[in-house]
C-alpha cells in the first residue's frame, strides 16, 4: 500500500489534536487576510482567496479535484495517480520533501493529512510563507465535513455541498443495506514483518462498522498502526482477515506465522485482499471503500 511507510512514521510525529471548527471563512467575505484553524487546531493565514493550490497526500489530491476548479491545481505527489488528470501535473517529491520544486510552484497554500507531512516539513514551508492545512479524519463522515471546508476556502461550496449530499446518500443505503446480524470482527493487516494492522484510532473502524462488522483489535494503542505480535493475533483470533488473497497470504503470511493457520479467518478462509487506494485513502471515494468492505463481510448481499 502505496502511503504507508509515510503514513506510519509520520503517525509516530503527530499528536492527536482537536478538530476544526464547522465555521470557517469564506474567502468571498474575505478579501484581506484572513485566518482559519485546521483539523490540528493550527492557525493557518491566508493573504488573499487561493488561487494556486496543491496536496502532499494522494488523498487530499482527490479531494482537490472532486471539489476546487482544477486549473488552480499546481502539482501533486509521486503517489498522486488519481483521477488521471491528477497525473498531468508536475511532480513534488513528498519523501523526502522537495522544498525547491514546491516553493518554485508557489502555491497559495498546500493542503495535507495527519500522519503524511511531518510537523518539521509544515513549520519550514511556513517559514518560506506557504501556509500548510492539515485535515484529520477518524470517522467517514469527517471526510465529508473535510470536503465542505474544501468548499469554504476554495469559494466551491456548491460543489462541495452536491458531492457530499450524495456521498451521504449512498452511506444512508449502504447501511440499510447491511442489516441485522453478526458483526465479524476484521483484522486489517498492513504489513508482514514486522506485523502492522489499522488500529481502533483510524478511519478503517468506522469503515468496517458501516460495512456490518468491528475491528478485532478492541484495544485502544497509541499508535493508530500499531505492531503486532503472532501471540497477540492468536488471543484475537479474528474472523476475517484483510491483505491479500488466500492463496497468496499463504504463502508468504502465514508460512512466515504458521501458528496463525488456527485463526478461524484462516479456517474458514475468509482471508480477503482489498483495493489499496481505497483502503489506504481517505478520500470521495471512501464510501467506494465501505462497499467493497461489505461486499467481504456479507457476500450473501
């Protein structure tokens, strides 16, 4: 999964901080400097309505072109593939930060995510007079509330409110659609060696909850990916397990941990591989992300 190296090391360099106010600024309203708080409860000052923009998390590039006129888009990440148009724009190398090729977009602001652009990259880009708004999300809904603050700041709040609406639809369905009944509890595995999984502190519990199931890690940890060990899984024992296809986990995953051939996900061999992106990114396509997992959880549906 494309993100994750960055995501884990910067989720070591974030504190949990409040979210931002529903209320922000129109920069319509606001044609001289204007200050907003972000997800981090950060300050972020604005001299005038953005008008270049850009992200440093695949995600945040999704959400720029489901909602802000793309032409005001300078460029994107090495790991910004999606939508295709994304892919026309010049390339910032997000890791390491390439301080050079972004400063030389100048960009009105640069939009990120908790966990992908590290505290230190964030205070020298300020430094260099290019504000940094962070976005935090622990629930789908908060993906909703990110793109109507997208909306605010870039004068797109129509967009933004006929995007959400119907995201909010099609949630509203899908949790129609999964009923009553067990809720298997879903291991989420990121990585082999060491083992890394999603914790109970990221969005994957509520996706998987709107989905018809739990996560089976119930314990809160400090870190939202946190480190595994074969006896802790084992005590677990989840139903499901997410990360690849049977046969191939089981030739690499569980050969490496044969003891967790008696899990009943291995068992019962509901051992599921997931579209990356969608698992990874919290992004438009989050409820795309909910469906697939609920396609896993309640196939008979």
């Amino acid at each position: 999964m494309r993100q994750l190296y960055s995501v884990l090391l910067g989720a070591l360099l974030l504190a949990a901080c409040s979210q931002a106010p529903e209320t922000a600024q129109t920069p319509q309203a606001a044609p001289h400097p204007f200050t907003v708080q972000d997800d981090l409860g950060r300050p972020v000052t604005f001299k005038a309505p953005p008008r270049r923009i850009m992200a440093l998390a695949a995600s945040m590039t999704e959400m720029l072109y489901a909602v802000a006129d793309t032409s005001t888009v300078v460029g994107r990440t090495q790991v910004c593939d999606f939508p295709a148009a994304a892919r026309r724009k010049p390339v910032v190398n997000s890791y390491p930060l390439d301080f050079e090729t972004l400063v030389g977009l100048h960009p009105d602001v640069v939009f990120t995510v908790e966990g992908i652009t590290s505290p230190a990259d964030a205070a020298r880009l300020q430094e260099l007079g290019i504000p940094v708004y962070y976005q935090r999300y622990q629930k789908v809904t908060d993906v909703f509330r990110g793109l109507s603050d997208l909306g605010r700041l870039l004068g797109r709040e129509a967009q933004a409110r006929r995007l959400t609406d119907s995201l909010t639809r099609e949630l509203r369905q899908l949790a129609a659609d999964t009923g009553a009944g067990p809720r298997p509890r879903a291991l989420a595995v990121i990585s082999a060696d060491p083992i890394y999984a999603f914790g109970r502190n990221t969005i994957f519990t509520d996706k998987i909850r709107l989905a018809g199931g739990q996560n089976a890690l119930a314990e809160d940890f400090p870190q939202p990916y946190p480190a595994l060990t074969r006896e802790y899984i084992l005590k677990l024992n989840p139903d499901v397990i997410i990360g690849g296809r049977f046969g191939q986990m089981d030739s690499t995953f569980f050969r490496m941990y044969p003891e967790l051939r008696r899990t009943t996900a291995y068992r019962t061999r509901r051992v599921y591989p997931v579209t990356g992106d969608l698992m990874d990114r919290p992004s438009p396509r989050v409820v795309e992300s909910v469906r697939e997992l609920q396609r896993l959880l309640r196939p008979a549906r």
